[in-house]
C-alpha cells in the first residue's frame, strides 16, 4: 500500500475487509448523504478561510463528485448534500473566529518512506489560537459522538507529522463540529506518544503489500460498533461469529492500556 494516511490506517484498523474494499483495490460503495454533505461542506469551510467564493467551491466538489456517472438520482443527492453544505458553512462563516488565526488550509503534510511509499495526512486547519499553535479537523456527521472524538488519535497523528516537517510544536487540537443542529468546538492538549504510536502504524501498513494485508487480521480488533451497519456483502469472520456481547469501540483497543 503505497500511500497511507488517517483515514486509510482508521478504517483499516476498524476492518481490514472494509479498508481493503476501499483502498486495496476491491470496490467502493456508494458514498452516503451525509458523506457527501461534509465532502462539500469541507470544500466550502477551505474557501471561506482562503477567501475564495464558497458556493463556487461547493458547486465545484459536486461537479468533481459527478464526473463519470450518470441517472437523475445521483444529480438530486448530490445537490440535496450541497444545499444542506451551504447552509451549514453560512452559518460557520457568521460566527466569531475573532481568536483564531488560520495559516494553511486543507494542505497536505507528506512524509515520504522511499520507494514510492509515504505516510500522510491532510489537517482542515493549521494557525494559532488565543496565540497557541493548533491543528483543527472539521466534523460533519449528524451525531458526532464527542467521546469518541476526544478520544481519537487523528490530530495527535497530524501533530506528529507537522513537526516531523520542522515546524514548531502544536499547543492545542481542536474540532470545529458543523452539522444542521450544531455548530460547536472542542479543544485538548495534543498526547506526543499517540501521535508518534500512530505514525509508526501507518508506516507499517505503508510497507505492506495487498498479499499480506489480511495476515495482520489477528492483530486487530475483531468486533467493533461498525460491524451491525456494515455494507459489504462478502463472508465476513467478524458477522459469522459475532455478537451483541462482543462488540467493543475499537479505540479502546488503540489507546487503552496496553496499547501504547
């Protein structure tokens, strides 16, 4: 797997039967309404911080999305997300961001491994808050689970790779959460070692082939929230054996104790 970064290493790491559909070469299923809402929704946050006119932006990331299929029913999903992204971004664009100094938006932070191989990840924002360096990811489900988001170790990986290309510390992590209901942030202090442990997971994911991606399945969680939405529809070990009693958040497995 020649490129590897957050979202790539968390869905493997939730399934590897999901991650291989998705990025090893299976086949992708068809992105969902509010997958589609934070994919414009990001395009047009990106614009407003770089000054850029935010329903071009929009309109834009549904024609990209468009290219290359056909019918009526992806035109009216892809326009009904858009709408929905615009209304949402207006109103993230009408509050105070009087505190917050962006400085690079929605930039790649690329570190390469050699042989055409890298570990990389993309933060929303990048600039200093209250005079603190940040990392910012936007969130954009119906129901993000806060919890979970605190718990995560995606900026902590993001931090890890921004100083990993000579830039000073990040001081705070953030989530700008955008949904119809809800427009909130949340902050903490980034945790060093999350970071560094995910980077050297990505790394060994990076360097392993398609062949031997299903050989790290022991080593993964096997029961996770997922697994009772799942939409593949191949044999699955996890479905076939699973339970109510043996689904866990995958998380916990990642950064519980032990895992670090």
């Amino acid at each position: 797997m020649p490129r590897v970064g957050w979202t790539e290493l968390q869905t493997f790491w939730e399934c590897p039967r999901a991650a291989s559909y998705q990025f090893f070469g299976w086949r992708s299923p068809t992105a969902p309404h509010n997958m589609l809402r934070g994919l414009f929704a990001h395009a047009g946050v990106a614009a407003y911080w770089q000054g850029q006119n935010v329903q071009e932006a929009v309109g834009a990331a549904m024609l990209a999305h468009l290219e290359g299929v056909s019918g009526q029913g992806w035109a009216d999903a892809a326009g009904k997300a858009a709408r929905e992204a615009l209304e949402m971004v207006g109103r993230y664009a009408g509050q105070s961001h009087k505190d917050l100094v962006v400085e690079v938006v929605e930039t790649p932070l690329v570190v390469p491994l050699g042989e055409g191989q890298d570990v990389h990840g993309t933060p929303d924002i990048v600039g200093t808050f209250k005079g603190q360096a940040i990392i910012v990811d936007l969130k954009t489900t119906d129901a993000p689970n806060i919890e979970a988001l605190t718990h995560s170790g995606q900026l902590d990986y993001y931090a890890a790779l921004w100083a990993m290309q000579g830039h000073p510390a990040v001081e705070l992590v953030g989530w700008h959460i955008l949904t119809p209901e809800m427009q909130t942030s949340l902050w903490r202090t980034p945790r060093p070692e999350v970071g560094k442990y995910i980077r050297e997971w990505a790394e060994t994911l990076a360097r392993t082939s398609r062949a031997t991606i299903l050989d790290m399945w022991p080593l993964m969680p096997q029961y996770t929230r997922r697994c009772f939405s799942c939409p593949y529809l191949s044999p699955c070990k996890t479905l076939d054996e699973g339970g109510d009693d043996q689904v866990v958040l995958n998380a916990d497995f990642i950064l519980g104790e032990g895992a670090l």
